[in-house]
C-alpha cells in the first residue's frame, strides 16, 4: 500500500532550508513498522495574515512523533505528533514574544500542540488526506490534511502535508482586528524507522 500512497504525518507548503543541501533521491516506501519524524529535519512552519501587505511566517522547531504502520490496510496506519509551543518562533523578536503571550498561544498554559490521526483515505497514487484530531489552546477539534509522498532525503522516507484552520475555534482570539483567522499549517517530514 506504501508504494501507492504516501501515509500520514501534517502540515507543508513554505521552502524548508537544509533539504538543499542533502541527498534527493526517489520517493520511499514504508514497511510495517514505527517510524519517528526526525526533529533535526522535520520542518513545522506557518502562514497567517495580518493588517499591511506582509502575512506573518513561523515555525514549531522540536517536532516529535510517531507513524505506526501494522500491516497494507491504510486504515490501520497511525499518525502522532507533539509540537513545543514554548519553542515557536516568528519573523521577530517582537513577533515570537506575542505569539507566546496569554493573548495568543499562551505557551505557559498550554505548553503542547498535538495531532493524533483516526483515518487515512487515499486520494491518489501518491497522496492521501489524514483526518485526525488537532488539539490547540486546550481545544480538540477534527481537521483534514492533505498529504504527497515526497523525494527521499539521505534515503529516509519524507512526507508532505497541509491544512488550514481557523485559529478562533480553538480559542486562539488575540488581536482580531491585526491578525488575520485563517492558518495555514504545512509541514516537510523526515522519517527514520525506530529500532
């Protein structure tokens, strides 16, 4: 089933750096097994407007999870994933301080993003959408993501995945009238099997 379609893992869109300088090569099928997302090259970025031309860009480094794959039935794959919102950064100083603020994130309340998938359905030859749980600001809702099989970097498994939500249903409300709803959440996963 692997080599048909591409599991499930989250979020991607932006250029991640550091993938240009390693090996690119043809995409990889997964085996039965766990596999852990590589903290060192996982990229989790995203997208937000604001009042003024410039949308606002950051990143959850310190991604950590794990992708559980049983047997050829998709359904039976699983999807977990932590991101350390203490550890978020924006395009400034000023930026990554709001964002950790009780006015947005709140990093000390809720120190954890998590997402813990319920079901896979291919899409295609080569992707996949990932329906999950995504838990956010102490709040758990349903969301979707869209996922492609990527090239293999240094010969580990690389996924790409991207969904949109709106940060008010998860309680997220500071600065409505600067900073725009909708998030766009992408991710670049790298994965090594465990063991």
């Amino acid at each position: 089933m692997f080599a048909r379609i591409a599991p499930p893992v989250i979020f991607s869109l932006l250029a991640w750096t550091g993938v240009a300088q390693a090996q690119i090569a043809p995409p990889v099928a997964l085996k039965p097994g766990v596999y852990r997302l590589d903290p060192a090259r996982t990229r989790v970025v995203f997208r937000v407007s604001q009042l003024g031309p410039m949308a606002i860009r950051g990143e959850f480094p310190g991604a950590a999870g794990t992708l559980t794959v049983r047997d050829q039935d998709p359904v039976l794959a699983r999807l977990d994933v932590r991101l350390p919102v203490e550890q978020v950064t924006a395009s400034s100083a000023a930026a990554t301080a709001t964002l950790k603020s009780p006015a947005m994130l709140d990093s000390a309340a809720f120190p954890t993003i998590s997402f813990r998938s319920t079901r896979m359905v291919a899409t295609g030859p080569a992707t996949i959408d990932v329906e999950g749980d995504l838990t956010l600001h102490g709040v758990s809702r349903p969301v979707v993501l869209q996922g492609r099989r990527s090239a293999a970097v240094d010969g580990a498994p690389t996924y790409r995945f991207t969904t949109t939500i709106k940060r008010g249903e998860f309680g997220v409300r500071g600065y409505r009238g600067l900073v725009g709803d909708k998030v766009r959440l992408d991710i670049h996963a790298v994965l090594t099997p465990v063991g």
